[in-house]
C-alpha cells in the first residue's frame, strides 16, 4: 500500500489498538510490542492507533507521540523480519481528533515522521457545528497534512455526524485524500448509504466499528471492520471477516440478492463465538451508564487474563478493573476455551 494515499478500499479487520499502561498515562512498552505482535501474528489488515478503545483522548499529548513512534517503528521492523509470513505492509492508522485544530495537524505532523499510512478524523468535539463549517474544518486538515484521511464518525461522542452527502462531496473531490470512513454510530440505515458511496468511487473504503453489528455491515457491502474484540482475539474476528466476505461475494457471483444471503454453518459457529465473547464487556461491579467504561476495562480484562499484556491500567476518567473482574473475565474465556 502506498504510503501517502491507495488506489483500493483497506479490506479485513483492523484492531482499534489498546494502550497498555503502567500507571495513570505511563506507556507499557514491553507490553505493547506483546500486543502488536499478537494481532499481526493473527492476521489482521491493519492497526488503529489512539481510538476509543485506545484511550486517545485521555493520553497526554506526550503520550500519544510515544505510542505512534514506538508502533510505527515495531510494525515497520516485523514487517521487515517476517516478509514471506506477511505479504505487503501492515496499514498503520492514527487518531488525531482534538478540540483544538493546532493540536489535531501536530499528531497529524507526528504520523507523517513516524511513517504511518493515514490519520483518522472525527469531527473535532465539545462545540457542536454544521457541515460547511466540518467541510471547511477538513479542508483545513487536508492542507497540513500528507497523509490520507480516513473519516470517523461516532456523534455520541462528538455531538456532529459526517452527512453522507458531506462525506459523498469530499470523497469526489479529494479522492485521493478522503479515502474512507469509520462508522460507529450503530445506525444501520445510514451506514447502508454510505456504502453505497462504493458505487461511485469503488476505491473508498467502508469500514463497520460496533463488532456486533459486523455480519450486517459485510451484507450492506463494507470492506470490513474496526473491532476491539480483536485486540484479544484476532484471528476470530479475520476467521468471521473471511467467511462473511466469502459468502456475500459468492451470492453476488450467483446474481443473488446481497439481503438474501443465507449463513453458511461456519458462518454461524463464528458469529456465535463473536456474540459469546460480547460477556467480557459486562463484567464491571457496579453500574456504568455509557459503555465505552465497559469496553476498555474489559479489553484491558481479557488481555491480562490472556498473559498479553501485564497491567490492568487504565487512564482517567476510567478507573482500573478489580480483580473481580478479572477473574470473571477468567471464567468467560475458559468457557470459550481461550486461555
């Protein structure tokens, strides 16, 4: 893949990366390099640095420049040491949403000397806007940056959606900068129309976030996904991914209506292990009204129990996991057989 932009839709699951922490904002190097080796060797089509799942916005800005130089530079030295293993390079994405638009083009600066692939943009949060001001916002961006732009949209978060038109128009007009989107909104409507953008520019990519919601996205036509569970387990997620993939283009092959495709029992058995998996997120003792508490804490759970990473740190404004939830984050992998 080319290093400042590419000419085909990023396919396959790409793992949101946790940060590994030894204390409140403190880098957990070792750890990290564990993780990273963990998801290549799993086979997953690229890494997502300074996501939700990551934590992004609660590092230090300090922190956040750590963990790109320390990722890009192991993911460039296996790429080198394992080249037969691992055919072309591994897409190495970087957060860099911010309130402030100097601090969000100094990650996207950061990116480029480390040698990641793309940056990933959200619209910027805490002041709501319209979209001619996020057109202007990304054009802004488009111009301090080289790198290719992948979208993020998660307005739960951010209080702003990409419009399909707004993405459609930037996509047209910088196609070979605005090379794709993230979807986390959980909506299945709109994500159904942004696939649809595909029909136009064949080359953009259509990535689903909720890992849940993964079967339905690869139907609607998406390229893939962006799935914390495959910080933990990556290979189901690539496993589930291929034989979605495969299903959906072999009905398409056959003329076969995309909303008709039936599951093949493979198909299912994964599905049904990705569902199972969904318990580690709700473990917690006490009650947490927005999920993303759930989801780094259990995360953070599952790859402690799983040996891959030491500690289970985790920034403000989340607290650390109690061992309770550790051990019945124990019990739910030996349930599934994941030790």
């Amino acid at each position: 893949m080319p290093a400042h932009g590419w000419n085909e839709p990023l396919q396959g699951i790409i793992t949101p990366l946790a940060t590994p922490l030894l204390d409140h904002d403190v880098l957990d190097e070792p750890s990290t390099r564990k993780l990273l080796d963990h998801v290549i060797e799993g086979g997953v089509a690229g890494i997502f640095l300074l996501g939700s799942t990551g934590e992004g916005p609660s590092l230090s800005y300090q922190t956040r420049r750590n963990l790109i130089q320390l990722c890009c530079q192991h993911t460039q030295q296996q790429q080198q040491q394992q080249q037969q293993q691992h055919h072309g390079n591994i897409p190495v994405l970087v957060g860099i949403s911010d309130t402030a638009w100097a601090e969000t083009v100094a990650m996207a600066h950061c990116a480029e000397t480390c040698g990641a692939t793309a940056v990933v943009l959200a619209p910027p949060y805490y002041f709501t806007m319209g979209q001619a001001e996020l057109i202007h916002y990304t054009e802004m961006v488009l111009q301090a940056t080289c790198l290719p732009i992948l979208l993020y949209n998660i307005p739960f978060l951010t209080k702003t959606q990409w419009n399909v038109e707004t993405v459609l128009m930037l996509a047209q007009t910088y196609p070979d900068r605005i090379v794709g989107i993230k979807d986390s909104s959980g909506n299945l409507d709109y994500f159904q129309q942004l696939c649809r953008i595909k029909q136009k520019l064949p080359q953009f990519t259509v990535l689903m976030g909720p890992e849940h919601l993964l079967p339905q996205a690869i139907q609607a036509g998406a390229d893939g996904g962006v799935n914390g569970g495959s910080n933990v387990l990556p290979k189901l997620f690539v496993d589930l991914y291929q034989a979605l993939s495969n299903n959906h283009n072999n009905h398409h092959d056959n003329n076969n209506d995309a909303n008709t495709t039936a599951p093949t029992n493979t198909q299912q058995q994964l599905v049904q292990q990705v569902n199972d998996f969904q318990a580690i997120y709700n473990t917690v003792d006490e009650p947490i009204e927005h999920p993303f508490g759930r989801l780094i804490r259990g995360t953070k759970c599952a790859l402690v129990a799983m040996g891959i990473i030491e500690h289970l740190h985790v920034n403000p404004p989340f607290h650390k996991p109690t061992e309770m939830e550790l051990e019945k984050t124990r019990e739910i992998l030996q349930r599934l057989d994941i030790r």
